[in-house]
DNA sequence: ACCTGAACACCGTTCAAGT
DNA sequence: ACCTGAACACCGTTCAAGT
C-alpha cells in the first residue's frame, strides 16, 4: 500500500493524493486503508519511510568527511526520484526508525571522525534539511504577463527596481542544482573540518 | 484584510485559516474575500509581503559581511514572530516585489564587498532559506509512550540502537535555536569571505 | 452591475447499519 | 466481529438568483 502511494505520489502529485484517491488506485473502498493506518500522517510517514529506506548506503570505512558527503549526495539521488518528498519530509513532526537511521549514521560518521558532541551537535543543526539532500529553491520567478511587449516592458522596469538580481539571472544562465547543491554542502564540511582541526569547543560563542 | 488574516494565523494556526474562518472573522461572507484576492494562493502571497514588510531594515554602510548577517539576522526576527510563515513562504511560487526587495538587497551587498557574479549566485544558493531567517528543524522527536515503565524501556532500547543520537541530546540539553541559527550563517559567510579572498571563481568545479 | 446564498466537487474521518 | 456505505463537518470556488 505505501509503495502504491509512493507511485501515485509520483504520478498525480502530493496534493491530489488523498486517501480516496489513493483507495480507488489500489481498488478498495476509502475505509479500508484505514486497517492500515491510523490515519492520513501516518500514511505519509509510511511514504517518507520507503523514501528514506532507498538511500544507497556509502561505502564503509571512509573518512568522515567522505562518508558525511556520499551519505547525503546518496539521500540526494532518492529524494530526486519523488519531487513531492522534500516537502512531506518537512512536514513530518516525528521521526521513524528509518529516519533516525539516516541521522544516527551521520552523527556517528562525524564522531569517528574526532568530533567532538557539541561540534557534531553544530554541524548536524548546519546541515538541517540538507542531511536529506535538497534544498528549498528560493528563487522563485515573478509572475510573467502572455504579452510580448509587456513582457519587454515588465522586464525594463525589473532591471531598474533590482540591477543586481537581473545581472546575476543574465549572467548565469540555468541553474545547475546539483552543482549548486555540493558547492553549498562542501563549504560546511569544508568549514566543520576547520573548525575540528582548530579545536573549537562551545566556549568559544560570540 | 491581510493584516487580519495574519493575525488570525497567529492566532489559530496556518491550518485552521480557511478563506470561510477568516471571513467570519472580519465579518463578512465568505466569497466577499473575492473582491481582494483571486484565490486563497494570493491570500497567503499578500500574508508573506506584510511579514517580509516587516523586516527591520539594516542600518547601511557596513561592511558586506555585517550586511548580510544583519539583514538575515532581521528576517528571522519578523519571522520568529510568526510561526508558520516559513512553511507558508516556502509553498511560494513566484515572488512579491517585497520579497525581491530582500533578495536584491543582500544580492547587492555581495556585489558591493567585490564578490564576483559567480560567487555571488552560489553563495544565495547556498544561504538558501536561511535568508528568510529560518532553518528547517530536522530533530523530531519520537513518539513517546505515556507508560513511565514502557518509556524508560523503549529508551534502553533507542539508547542500543542510536547510540551516537542518545550520546549528542543527553550531552547537549535542549538546543538554543538562536545559537545554531547564527552559527550556521557565520560558517557560511566566513566560508563565502575565503573563497572570495581567493579569488574563486567557478572554473574551480570539481 | 454588484452582491451573495446556495450549490458543486471535493476532503479526512466517524459511525451505524449490514453481513 | 468485521466490513462498508452513508453521513458529518469541513474545504475552495462556481454560479445563478436576487437586489
């Protein structure tokens, strides 16, 4: 049944999941999912479950920073796979074994790698939702008019109300967000390593 | 009507806003709402402007590392003060002029300290909804027995499987939002200062 | 022309009636 | 005891009837 809600998810998009829609996919009356689950969360916590047990696991024995990057990039390449996750994942307000899994395997990789708690407690709170591999995309477009010419004048006025923005979407064409992704998640590790390697300790807040 | 509607949702809840409960509320018909908004999306779109609005501007002339550190550490002020905003600007389409405002401002600040387009796109990339203010919160807590007997039990056994999690929120009592917030954003932009005085640029891609 | 009540096409979930 | 259809209490939005 969750792998079918997974499907369907895929298909229809999370917003036309409901538990009708998903009955009639599976061929029962609406009433019988619930000799399943106890109600709706619980079917989408089901859904982040089977999401969330594909990650690839990484190649034991690596360092920490190797394992931390393969082991995100891996839950990266699962979340791709069901566009809807991200949000539902966001949405969960308790996490499943699978769940703590994923977290536990992190936490763990980072003090077999000399972290200390409180470092390690930092560098998961840093990652935050990227420990599952996605980002929240901010850079929404403005709602664009069908006309061409006021399309044209849309834009004139946009360049003069917000220069740098326009220069930055001019300049770089697409964005590459897997490029985008490793860039932002090499930094952090980039910077926990320094600051491992410095000896930080939580005395040191600002 | 916006600022009724905000209110409300601090009030009740995102959940409980529905166009028919905020129409009650300012006392009128339900499909009297219409006259101001063409759907309950451009409700929640008028509800993001007023709390983005509401960010304190910062104070200009600083450096461009103050400026972005002031100005998100602004945003996540106004949005503290409303819990379920960042759900709500994360289910944005497209963007408001209020919110191009704010990303053009630190968009600016970047070009302004001598960041390259390049570096400059990767690092609001890399800031990602933290320059909202906010930060998902990925440490949910499992569902806990009433039962004393059967909590402590179930805790031997959470303690036997995720020894490295039980490890980190035992050491660290409960987190300091505040703290873990700004630690996260200095890390980063210590991150974007180094490759900037290294002269990144994005042939660097691994 | 404007306003608005009823209606439509949905929800998740309860519950009582049927087997 | 189990299953399930109808019903309940909601949604956002359409639309036609009333002013």
């Amino acid at each position: 049944m969750l792998r079918a809600a997974v499907t369907l998810a895929d298909e229809v998009g999370i917003d036309a999941l409901s538990m009708r829609s998903l009955a009639q996919r599976i061929g029962v009356v609406p009433m019988a999912l619930y000799k399943h689950v106890a109600n709706k969360e619980e079917l989408l916590d089901g859904m982040v479950d089977v999401i969330v047990g594909d990650i690839d696991l990484p190649t034991p024995g690596a360092d920490w920073k190797a394992a931390v990057r393969e082991r995100v990039l891996a839950a990266r390449a699962s979340l791709l796979r069901h566009p809807w996750a991200a949000r539902v994942i966001e949405s969960r307000t308790s996490a499943s074994p699978v769940v703590l899994d994923h977290m536990e395997a992190l936490v763990a990789a980072f003090r077999a790698g000399g972290f200390s708690v409180d470092l390690t407690h930092h560098a998961m709170h840093a990652l935050g939702t990227r420990m599952w591999g996605f980002t929240q995309e901010v850079f929404p477009t403005p709602a664009q008019p069908a006309d061409a010419d006021a399309r044209a004048a849309m834009l004139g006025r946009f360049a003069a109300r917000y220069p740098s923005i326009v220069e930055m979407a001019s300049t770089t064409g697409g964005c590459d967000d897997q490029f985008e992704f490793e860039f932002a998640i090499d930094l952090l590790l980039d910077g926990f390593e320094r600051l491992h390697q410095q000896g930080w300790t939580s005395a040191e807040r600002s």
